[in-house]
C-alpha cells in the first residue's frame, strides 16, 4: 500500500514538472522537450506506456490551444475563418546558355526565386488566396512589371535592391464538393487551371481572368475532369474591341487499372480573340519569339490549336537506392492549330510556317520526400505558328538574334533530380535545341541551356 502510495505521488510530481517545463520553455520548443522528458521515464519504468502516451496527447493539445489563443489574440481574424496556410519556397540557381554562333558570347547567369504565399480557408467553402514573387526589374520587352513567365531574378547592380510582384491574387469558390462531384470557380491572377505541358502553358505563367473546375468520380478507378477558363492576354482601351482574350477548354479522364498501373487521357481546345491586339506597342510581349507577326508585332495567324495529350504510369514496389514505390511514367502530347498553315508553306515576317506540335518522354522515380531521386527525358518540336509564342515555357530556348525561347524550336530535354531532405531538392536541367526553320542566314542557330538549381520549400 506505501509503495502504491509513494509511485501516485512520484507520478504527480512528474506531471506537475512537465506541466512547469511547458510553462518555462519557448513555445516551439515545449512539445517536443516534454516528449523526450515522457519518453525517458516510460523508459525507467516510472510511467507506463498507456501514462506516457495519454501525457503526450494531452502535451500536444495544450500546447496547439494555447498557441492558437495567443496567435488569435494578437492577429484577431473574423469568425468565419476557418483556417489558413502560410507557404513558399526559395530557389538559387546556377544558369548557363551557349551557342556556337559566333555572334553570341556564352552567358552564365546567378539568379534566385522567392515566392511566399498565404490561402485563407473560410465557411461555404470559400477561399482566398495571393502570392508574391520576385522577378527581374521591368524591360524593353516588359515594361510595366516583372516577366510573366519567369520568377527569377539575376543577382547584378551591385547589391541594388530587387522587386516584388503580385504572381497570384485570386478568390475561390467550391459550392459542390461531395466525394463524387467537384465544382470550383475561380477570379483573379491565378496558377493556370489546365493540365498540360509546359509545351502549352510555361509553368510559371499565372493567367488573369476566370476558371471553372470540375470532377467527376465514376467508381474507386475512373473519374472525368473537366476544366474551362477565360483570361485576358491585353487591354488597350475601354471595350471588348480593345481587349484580347483566350478561351480553353479541357476534358480528361483519369482512370487506375491496378495498384501498379495508371493512366490519363485529356483533350483541349484554345482559341485567342482579337490577336491584332497583341502588338509590341501594347507590351504584348515576354521576351519570346517564333510566330509569323505583322509590321506592328502581332501573330499573323489565327491561334486556335487542338491539344491531345496521354500518360501511363506503372509503380514497382522498389527499386535500388529508391525509397518507396518506384514510379516510372511515359508521357505525350500532340498540338495542330488549323488557324495557320502546315509545314511547307510561305515564309512570313521572317518567321516560317508549321502548325504542329510534337511532346513525348519518359520519366523514372519521383522526387518528392527525402531520399528519393527521378531522372527524365522528353523531345518536343513546337512549329511557329503552331501556339501563342509569348506564353511557352521561356526557358526552352535556341540562338535566334540573341537566346530565346518560344516556338519555332525542336529539341531535347533532360533531368534530374533529387530530394535531400523533405524540404530541400537539388535538380538538374538541361535543354539541347535547334530552330526548326533557320533564319540566320545559314549561322547557327542552336543553343545549350543549362540549369543547377537548390530549392527550399516551406
């Protein structure tokens, strides 16, 4: 009976101790050191596991509740709020382009990327959300704020202080989300809704305009995505005449055959209206080049392209120096704008013609949580006038006056990439391109684009 007595009074003192330690110790640190003071005394026998456990328990939702009554108490927030995230990531990266056209020095550049983050979760499932992001200082090609497809910033001016954009500011609205349908629509500047390759969309482009997203769960291996927006590309003026707008469309279907093997199949459609606007002089431009254009910079032909695209990913239950489930996926996309001519026909503004577009590669692993690596191939071939030039992925580039990317260009890509940590991810980029149609002059017109990146995500 003493010694019952005795251990209920040890185990108070050690319960009245931890709560003490809490008290005493800074709040991002409490949980954890009164983790490892529990885990000890399991250790020894003093507590048992059902005490320790309960302890913990109690540990950790003391610990939220009180930071979130501290939190609420200085940065009071509406009572329709629900929730909200804080994210972001930092990346530096080491860029290299060359070319053997002896008119163009090789180019290394230093640059980094900052983007932070918040999503603001409120009641009826609405949500509010902006990010900031650095981009270099406005250009020639770009003057009234940072490039819409680029992030990065080039350390140069001697220290001089850099810029910070708005790269999405939207609102978002789910009314239906049930477990078997989804509807989603979304205004503002946002991450583009459509589930394509960067032969389409570069990844950093973020649309302005209006989304609506739907889904589909047939059964537990079939669902159907169905995605429509609108965006504004220009605006010159006080009406629709002077505004120029592109519409898309898509429709996917996901399906899981086994464990092992999954697949999707998607087709889209796009059409860009009144292109005439897209002129130089409305700062159409980001830098890219390819398209047949006019005296006063915009596309000559209409944009309108039809875009098919397919995955099949089989995941092996290992694979060496591998952690996890070993993916390895093949990837395709076909693009054909019927606004433009085929291959073969008139050369115009001194870009040629063509109106296809070819994407296909094959991925192995995926880097995702720490230890785990990919490495990829892809070829794409994108004629001129196959899709819009100015909203491509800018860093699939060829020698053309001067490095740039945009359409008109065929080549390869490979990467690499790695997962040192579950936030931090080393990854290698390189592009190996060439013009579809040289129009230097017989100089050359091929380009080496290589990239060494470190990324922290948070």
């Amino acid at each position: 009976m003493k010694k019952t007595i005795n251990q209920k009074a040890a185990k108070m003192a050690i319960f009245a101790g931890a709560a003490a330690l809490m008290a005493l110790t800074p709040q991002t640190h409490a949980q954890s050191t009164v983790d490892d003071l529990l885990n000890k005394l399991e250790q020894k026998g003093i507590l048992t596991v059902d005490e320790a456990n309960q302890l913990k328990a109690e540990n950790a939702t003391n610990s939220v509740a009180d930071f979130n009554k501290a939190f609420n108490t200085k940065f009071p927030m509406p009572d329709w709020i629900t929730s909200y995230k804080l994210y972001g990531d930092f990346r530096g990266r080491y860029d290299e382009r060359t070319t053997s056209n002896p008119a163009q020095e090789d180019n290394i550049r230093l640059r980094y990327r900052l983007r932070v983050g918040l999503d603001v979760n409120m009641e009826d499932n609405l949500q509010v959300g902006f990010r900031l992001g650095s981009s270099d200082y406005p250009s020639s090609s770009n003057p009234t704020g940072g490039s819409a497809l680029s992030n990065n910033t080039t350390l140069q001016g001697n220290g001089s202080k850099k810029f910070i954009y708005v790269d999405a500011a939207y609102g978002k609205w789910t009314p239906i989300n049930n477990g078997t349908w989804m509807v989603a629509g979304t205004i503002g500047k946002m991450d583009q809704p459509f589930q394509l390759t960067p032969m389409v969309f570069d990844p950093d482009y973020t649309p302005e305009g209006g989304a609506l997203q739907t889904s589909y769960k047939i059964n537990d291996q079939n669902s159907v995505v169905v995605n429509g927006a609108g965006f504004i590309l220009d605006y010159s003026g006080s009406s629709a005449q002077n505004m120029s707008f592109l519409y898309g469309a898509q429709a996917m279907w996901n399906a899981t055959w086994t464990d092992h093997l999954s697949s999707s199949l998607g087709v889209s459609a796009f059409d860009i209206v009144n292109r005439d606007q897209l002129t130089t002089a409305n700062n159409a431009s980001n830098g890219n080049k390819g398209n047949a254009v006019n005296a006063a910079g915009a596309p000559v032909y209409n944009l309108n392209p039809i875009v098919v695209d397919a995955s099949l990913t089989y995941k092996l239950d290992s694979f060496p120096l591998y952690k996890g489930a070993f993916p390895i996926k093949l990837f395709g996309e076909y693009l054909n704008n019927p606004g433009a001519p085929g291959s073969g026909g008139a050369s115009v503004g001194g870009a040629p013609s063509g109106n296809e577009g070819f994407y296909g590669g094959i991925a192995f692993g995926h880097a995702g949580k720490k230890g785990t690596w990919d490495v990829g191939y892809r070829y794409e071939s994108l004629d001129a006038n196959a899709w819009y030039a100015q909203i491509v992925n800018d860093d699939n580039l060829v020698y053309n006056a001067g490095f740039a990317g945009g359409t008109n260009i065929k080549g390869h890509l490979f990467t690499a990439d790695y997962a040192f940590t579950d936030s931090l991810l080393f990854s290698f980029t390189c592009y190996v391109n060439s013009m579809i149609g040289n129009t230097l002059g017989g100089a050359s017109s091929s380009a080496v684009h290589a990239m060494a990146d470190l990324m922290w995500k948070f």
